[in-house]
C-alpha cells in the first residue's frame, strides 16, 4: 500500500469520524416520540388487551432504534480502530489487496463490539415504567386476572412448555426473529455460536442468544395457570369436605 493510499484511506475514516455525533440523532428522536406517546396511551380509556399491543409494538420499535444506535456505535468504534491501525502501517504490507484487507479489518473490529442487550438500555426502563401496568399487570397479587394475553385469554398447556426441554418454561425467553419462547437456561445452552436452527418444528429462523429477550406474557401466562390449577384443587378438596 502506498503512503497515498494510506493517506486516502485515514482521511475518509476522518470525514466519517467528524459527523459520528449526528448519526444516531433520528434513532434519539423516534425514542423520545416513543415515549411522549407511551405516557398518553397508558391513560386512555380503552381496553387492556388494545393497550397491550399498543405497548407491545412501542417495545418493538424502540428495540429496533436501540439495535439501530448499537450498530452505529460499533461502526464508529471500527472506523476509529481501523483508521488508527492505517496510520500504524497495518496496512503498508497488503498492497492490490488493501480494499479487502481493510473491510475485512472493519466487520473484525465491528463484530468486537459485541451484540446489543437493550433490556438493561434506560429508554426501554422507562417506556416498561410507562406502560408498567399493561406490560406486568401492575401489582403481583392481582395482575393475572386482568391482563389479557390473546384471544382467548387462557394459554395453552402446549404454549408454556419448553421446545427443548419440553418441561414447563422457566425464566422463558422469547426469540425476536419468531417469537417463539424457550426455557432460559435451555435458550441459554443451545443457542450458541453463530446461530441455530429454532427447535420449533416448522419455523426456519436461525436464531443465536442474543436474539432472546425475556417474556412477560409468559411469566403472566404461567402464573395464571398456577393460580388457575390452585383454584381447582381447593374446588375439589371443598367438594371432597362437602360429600364427607
């Protein structure tokens, strides 16, 4: 590589570099929206399960911005350590190669920056504490009966069991690319490395572990059903007191 390649090179890693600070201003500006309307929706007079998907989809979308700001963050990141690799010479050696020695540089450095965990971003700490009674079911002892999770308000045994473990879901976690839910520790194990295939039969979602995030319909859906099963045992030990 030439010292006017290398010059080339440094100064558009300079030019990007200069406007790092503007990049990720629309993704803020959708999160902030996203939140001045979450505190309007969560007072509206409308039905739960319609404030649900409200806050369901207002989850999805500042995710998506989240996601959106990581790649941007790892981007700059990358161009700052590829830019300061040049300047070192690193690439004095490639030659006709350099194109390639350089983006091959940049993925390596942006894949260095590891995948998101929006979970623990403030942005979906608030927008969860704005709709915190339509997303939890508010205070533990009674949400479950109020929350409605789907059409028909009662989840099936089959829909709280582990694809892997086939056990009843523990700390379930839920895949974004299908929305299919997992036991976490299973989650956890299986999904390693580049990606798998979901466990799901039929679904051909390649899914790694970074793509789950916790299930709150789940964890409400599991602790109907307990409070459900509960209700019918002390119905039949009554029933069982009664014909004694």
């Amino acid at each position: 590589m030439t010292s006017e390649v290398a010059r080339t090179a440094t100064a558009a890693c300079d030019k990007l570099m200069g406007k790092k600070d503007t990049f990720g201003d629309a993704c803020s500006d959708i999160r902030e929206e996203i939140l001045n309307f979450a505190k309007t929706a969560a007072k509206l007079d409308v039905p739960d399960a319609a404030k649900k998907k409200a806050f369901d989809a207002m989850l999805k979308a500042m995710t998506s911005t989240l996601e959106t700001t990581h790649a941007i963050d790892a981007f700059v990141a990358a161009l700052e350590t590829v830019r300061n690799d040049a300047r070192r010479g690193a690439f004095d050696a490639s030659g006709d190669d350099f194109p390639k020695a350089f983006k091959d540089a940049l993925s390596e450095a942006m894949d260095a920056h590891g995948e998101p965990d929006v979970e623990d971003e403030p942005a979906i700490k608030r927008l969860r504490k704005a709709g915190r009674d339509v997303l939890e079911g508010g205070d533990e002892e009674e949400e479950d009966e109020d929350v409605v999770l789907d059409d028909t308000n009662e989840a099936t045994e089959a829909s709280l069991k582990c694809p892997l473990s086939t056990g009843i879901l523990v700390e379930p976690m839920k895949a974004r690319p299908c929305s299919h839910v997992y036991s976490k520790a299973s989650a956890k194990g299986y999904f390693k490395g580049a990606g798998v295939k979901c466990a799901v039969f039929g679904c051909d979602k390649t899914l790694k572990w970074s793509d789950f995030v916790a299930d709150k319909a789940s964890e409400i859906a599991l602790r109907q059903a307990k409070k459900r099963t509960e209700r019918m045992q002390r119905s039949q030990a009554e029933d069982i007191d009664d014909d004694d």
